[in-house]
C-alpha cells in the first residue's frame, strides 16, 4: 500500500477525511441557506426562481456540484464505516455503564444524528432535486422554472414539514459535536483560539438550522 | 487507629462482581455480600476482605489487578458503579476510599470492555498492547559513555512543564475503558506529545508517530470521535490538547517523511 492510502485508512486518517468534508459540507450550508433566504421574499418567488435557474444551470455550479456529491459520500461513507468500526472496537457492553456522567449525549450519537439527517436528505433530494431535474416543472412569467411553487406545494403536507423540522433539529446536535471537532481532528486545538471556535460552532449550529427549519414553518402557516 | 474518623461506622455492602474463568469463558456477574466494612479502607482492601472470606468459605478469590497500591503504578483499573477508576475524579481505583460509598449500597464492578483489552480472569485484563505501542516508539536514543550533565540541553520551564504534565500518564487503560469506542487515543498522544515537546524527542519524531499509530491501530483499538469521555475520567488528567497535538505530528509526519509506506 503506498503511504497515501497508508494515511488514510489509518485511523487519524479516516477522522481528518470526517473533518475536511464535514467543514466543506458546513460551507455549503452557508450558500445553501444564503440562496434559500430568497424564499422569505414576499415577490411569489421571483427572486428564487431566477436563484433557482441560475444554479440548476450554470456550467462552474454544475461542476462544483460533483465536489459536493463527492464531499458527501466520503463523509457519509467514512462515517458508518467508522461508527460499524468502534463499535466492533468495544467488543462487549459493561453490565453497569454511566458514560453519560463523563461526556454528552449528542457527541455520543453522531453516528444516530447523521443517519437522520441522510434519511432526511433522501427526502429532499426527491422533493425538489429531483423534480427540477427530471420532470417538467411548470415555468413563471419570467419563463424560470416554478421551483418556489414546489416548496408551497411541498409544504402544505404536515408530514414533511415535521420531518423536515425533526431533520434540522438532529442536524444542529450533529453540528454541536462535529464544527468543534473538526478543527481538534486536524490539530488546531490552542488555549487562545479554541474557546472562539467552540462559541463559533454553537452559533453556526443554532443560526444555520433555526432560519432552515423556519422555512417548512413559515410556508405551512403563511403560504398554503 | 491513628488518622481515622471515630464516628465512621463499618459498612456492609452489596458487590455485583464480574467473574469470568478465563479468556475463552463466558463471563457473568455474581452477586457477593461483604460485612463490617471500614469506611478507611480503600476499594482494593475491600475486594482483599472479599477474597478473605472466600477463601475461608472455599470459594475461588476474585482476580484483580493491583501493584504499588499508591496512584502511581497503574496496575488497579476496575469499572465501579458504571465509571473508569469509580464515581471519583482524579483518581485510580487504589486511591478511592469505602467512605464515598455508604452502608447498605450496591456497587457493580467489571473488567475494562475493550478488544484490544481481553480479559485475563474476572477484573484482570491483558493491556499488553499499550506495551507495544510503546515498544514502536515511545523511547529516545541517548548516547552511550558518561552521564550527561543535567542542564545540557536547555528546555525553557514552560515547554518541560507541559511535557511532564503528559508525562504523568500511568498506562492504566481507564481511557480505554470509558471511550465508547474503546480508543486509545489519549494514551498514545500523551506519549507521543510529552516526546515531540522535548528536543531529546526530536531524533525519532516523526517515525515515532508514525509507527505508533500503526500498532495503535493494529491491536484493534477504536477510532477517536472527540466525545471527551476519556479526559474526563483520566486520573491524572491528561487533556484532549493532547490528541490535537498527536494528530499534528502524524499529518506532519505523514506528510514530510521519507517513509514510502
């Protein structure tokens, strides 16, 4: 095996490919939640539409797209083999176990909030993704396609307006644990900076999954 | 008896032991009462009146792992009550004391539960794997001839005070043990830290991460995830900056070593 394959199966390898793609996935969160913002618009989804049209088809944004379908597998991928690893690591349950005196739950259930949040982006990726980009979705009068007309429709259904809040509920703890620790993973770790990072994750977590779980809401009560 | 609390009343108290023959035996907990317990003695001479009375009934004692009996050797890890070393902080199992318990309590004790840790006989494990990961790299090359002059190498006091504080590591696996994913992590990175803070480390640096990691991983250890779990109940308090450093010196190694494999 040569020493590149070497370094990432070991296993401070596999924990640095989780960190890397997990800051990624985190900076496309923020464009993601930046674009979807527009929704909040009161213009009948002018704005979004055009947003919409531009992302779905511009050449540099459909390349970038596969770096993104790519970021996702790996951490997805590296995440449940690692979780299937260390448990197979620990081979046996203790009779009597109080772990939950020593460290969080959440940081305990990565493994858990990321299976919800896949299970939920199964879901979404059907919901819009793969309306838009298989099936002939009905154009506005500037001629984009209709995708806010989607998110009404999308959201008129109670269940996916719970799932969809449930999802971002189990994305902020997974975001708790996983911001702070992809940056001790990669070594950055100092008395000066970390306390700012920790406070910068929880931030990032509570903002990022608030304004996202707001959306399904605010179209439930206001838009259908 | 000289030092200890004349209200202190004897305990008696209720033991869920783990009692398992051997490696390839299925183990099981059993259920043991102990009487006229000193609220002075510590947990290890508690299990000592167990085995007493067991040997005086017959009985096989209880194997448990014990050395220096003084915080220091390492060699005491049970799993009392669902935590490394106990409930107590900062402390090893020898060093925690029948008064934190009261009379009438029931206090389960197992082995540590690691792969890499299998277990000897009832709380005895086997934690040779932390002596191969030393083995693979956790020593500096000296020169031969007289012994050098104390101060030859000049460290400022900041930089030996921080590698003597991962230098407190005594090898006693409760990181092991209390990690959900039963990684050694902490242990390596405080071996591996307290060496690459020091210029006397600097010969084998980077081979020694590298070729401790690997044995690390080759006992079949877990990957870290960063609960905290193992820093928070460490006796000697080695902290999670550790990790962060062990993982700064493989990626630099990984990245700037000769070593094509």
């Amino acid at each position: 095996m040569s020493w590149i394959s070497n370094t990432f199966s070991s296993s401070i390898g596999r924990k640095i490919i989780m960190s890397v793609t997990g800051l990624f996935l985190c900076s496309f969160l923020v464009v993601h939640l930046v674009g979807n913002l527009q929704l909040f618009k009161d213009d009948n989804g002018v704005a979004f539409n055009a947003y919409s049209e531009f992302m779905g088809h511009n050449p540099i944004i459909r390349t970038i797209e596969w770096v993104l379908v790519l970021g996702f597998g790996f951490h997805i991928y590296q995440g449940l083999a690692l979780a299937a690893k260390n448990r197979a690591a620990r081979g046996s349950n203790y009779v009597s176990d109080h772990i939950e005196q020593n460290s969080k739950w959440y940081s305990r259930s990565m493994a858990l909030l990321g299976s919800i949040v896949l299970f939920f982006l199964v879901v979404h990726l059907y919901n819009f993704l793969g309306s838009l980009r298989f099936m002939d979705v009905p154009r506005d009068a500037n001629g984009n396609e209709d995708a806010y007309g989607l998110v009404v429709q999308a959201f008129r259904n109670p269940f996916y307006v719970v799932l969809y809040v449930v999802a971002q509920v189990a994305l902020c703890y997974h975001l708790l644990h996983g911001f702070q620790s992809a940056f001790q993973t990669l070594g950055l770790n100092h008395r000066k900076y970390t306390p700012a990072i920790k406070a910068l994750g929880f931030g990032f977590s509570i903002i990022v999954c608030a304004l996202f779980a707001a959306m399904p809401v605010y179209f439930f009560f206001f838009k259908s | 008896m000289a030092g200890s609390n004349p209200n202190a009343k004897p305990m008696n108290l209720t033991l869920k032991v783990w009692r398992q023959k051997n490696r390839a035996a299925k183990g099981g907990i059993v259920e043991y009462k102990v009487k006229d317990i000193s609220p002075d003695m510590s947990f290890l001479e508690m299990l000592d009146v167990l085995n007493e009375d067991l040997l005086r009934k017959g009985d096989e004692p209880v194997a448990f792992d014990h050395d220096c009996r003084e915080g220091i050797c390492g060699s005491c890890n049970l799993f009392i009550n669902g935590r490394a070393h106990g409930p107590e902080k900062g402390t090893t199992t020898c060093q925690l004391h029948m008064r934190k318990f009261s009379d009438g309590d029931t206090i389960t004790i197992e082995p540590w539960r690691a792969n890499a840790f299998p277990v000897n006989k009832d709380l005895s494990v086997d934690r040779s794997a932390f002596d191969r990961i030393i083995q693979a790299g956790g020593y500096v090359s000296v020169n031969t001839g007289g012994a050098p002059d104390g101060n030859e190498i000049p460290i400022p006091k900041e930089i030996a005070d921080r590698a003597f504080e991962a230098a407190t590591c005594i090898g006693c696996g409760a990181c092991v043990a209390s990690c959900k994913n039963a990684s050694a992590m902490l242990f390596v990175s405080a071996k591996v830290s307290q060496l690459a803070l020091l210029p006397q480390g600097n010969v084998e640096r980077k081979a020694r991460v590298e070729n401790m990691v690997a044995q690390m991983d080759k006992e079949g250890f877990g990957a870290c995830t960063n609960i905290g779990s193992c820093a928070a109940e460490c006796p000697v308090g080695i902290s999670l900056e550790n990790i962060a450093i062990l993982n700064r010196e493989f990626l630099a190694a990984k990245a700037t070593s000769n070593n094509l494999v």
